[in-house]
C-alpha cells in the first residue's frame, strides 16, 4: 500500500502571498497524483490531475508539479476564497489512496 | 454536466448493514468507474471502492471483508452495502466518479454533496 505524506500539515498565509503544498509519496506512483481543495461542509473539488493539469475551470493561480514521489501544488497568489483544506491523492495499479491534508489558513 | 445524489439512512446502529445508494443525473452509469469514499468529522479521506459496469469491483482491503458495491444501470445508479458497522464507520460518504484519459483513471471528479451516517444505538 502506497501512502502519501503531506506537509506542512497546516500552512498559516496571507492573501496575495505564495503557498508551496507538499505530498510525499511511499514509493513511485509516476504521475498518478491529483490534489482537491475541500472547504468546510463541501465536497472535495478536482484541482490538478495527473501531477500538473488544471482540472476544467480552476483558476491559473493553482499549478501542480513533480513525478515519482515528490509533488507540490502551488498557489501563486492567495486569494480569500483558497483559505481551506487541501488532499493529494494516488492511484496503484487499482487502490487508490490519499493524503492526511493540509489546512491552509488565514494568518 | 454529470451529477451525483447520495442518499440513504442517516443514522444506523452497531452491528448492522449500512446501505447507500447514488443516483447519478446528467450522465449514464455505464461504461465508467464509480467510486465509494468517506470521511470521518474533521479527518481525512478513506477511499472505499470502486466499481466498472463489467468486472468485479475493488475494494480497500481494509475494508474488503465488509464491503460489497453494485451498479444498477436501469436505474442508473451505484450502491454500497457495509456489513457490520460500528462507531467507527461513522463518516461523511461521498459517491464519485473516477476519471482518467488514456493512463487509467487515475481521479474522482465529480463528486456527491456527500451524506452523513451516524452509527450509534
């Protein structure tokens, strides 16, 4: 079984500043990782598939990268509305798991 | 643009089988991946499994002894039955499809609005 490994597991910013989300997988899981931003009371969004591609209508500000087992989402410039929490998440063959999280709030 | 309704019983006492169902609008069931996953109040996600309109389902093997997922494509929707449930089965459970382009499916998008189970007698 694969396990990601997020940090920091909670990340205090500003708005308008840059936020660097890290996922850490157990071993290789090539491309296969996506993250999701969740908000309180909501289901998780798509952000980023397959390590680097915008999901459909998610902003420019949000980019992902890494291969194997290293992955960064990035948020370029903090606005209100990124306050929240976000997952990365793998696929091995056909398990599928994901990170603890990381919650990214207003300093 | 594809979207799913879970629903089911809000509470369930111990020992007893959890069933869910969802219904998915806007799209059809068939020749796609569909996911089950939960998340307990204030924790992390739990994939559960995931189910094709051919083949056997997979399941978590955590998970796999209790689980048990159809699809009803007449109805056009996935079901989920968890056998035994106990205080820690309490969670929010989301329905999702699972996604990919030529490597696999490899992401849920989308998701349900999810549906709270609470098990308690």
């Amino acid at each position: 079984e694969i396990v990601l490994t997020q940090s920091p597991a909670t990340l205090s910013l500003s708005p308008g500043e840059r936020a660097t989300l890290s996922c850490r997988a157990s071993q290789s899981v090539g491309s296969f990782l996506a993250w999701y931003q969740q908000k309180p009371g909501q289901a998780p969004r798509l952000l980023i598939y397959d390590a680097s591609h915008r999901a459909t209508g998610i902003p420019a500000r949000f980019s992902g990268s890494g291969s194997g087992t290293d992955f960064t989402l990035t948020i370029s410039s903090l606005e209100p509305e990124d306050f929240a929490s976000y997952y990365c998440q793998q696929r091995s063959n056909w398990l599928y798991s994901f990170g603890q999280g990381t919650k990214l709030d207003i300093k | 643009q594809v979207q799913l309704q879970e629903s089911g019983p809000g509470l369930v006492k111990p020992s007893e089988t959890l069933s869910l169902t969802c219904t998915v609008s806007g799209g059809f069931v068939s020749n796609y991946y569909w996911s089950w996953i939960r998340q307990p109040a204030g924790k992390g996600l739990e994939w559960i499994g995931r189910i094709y309109t051919t083949g056997s389902p997979n399941y978590n093997p955590s998970l796999k002894s209790r689980v048990t997922m159809s699809l009803d494509t007449s109805k056009n929707e996935v079901s989920l039955r968890l056998r035994s449930m106990t205080v820690a089965d309490t969670a929010v459970y989301y329905c999702a499809r699972v996604f990919g382009y030529g490597s696999g499916v490899n992401w849920f998008d989308p998701w349900g609005q999810g549906t709270l189970v609470t098990v308690s007698s």
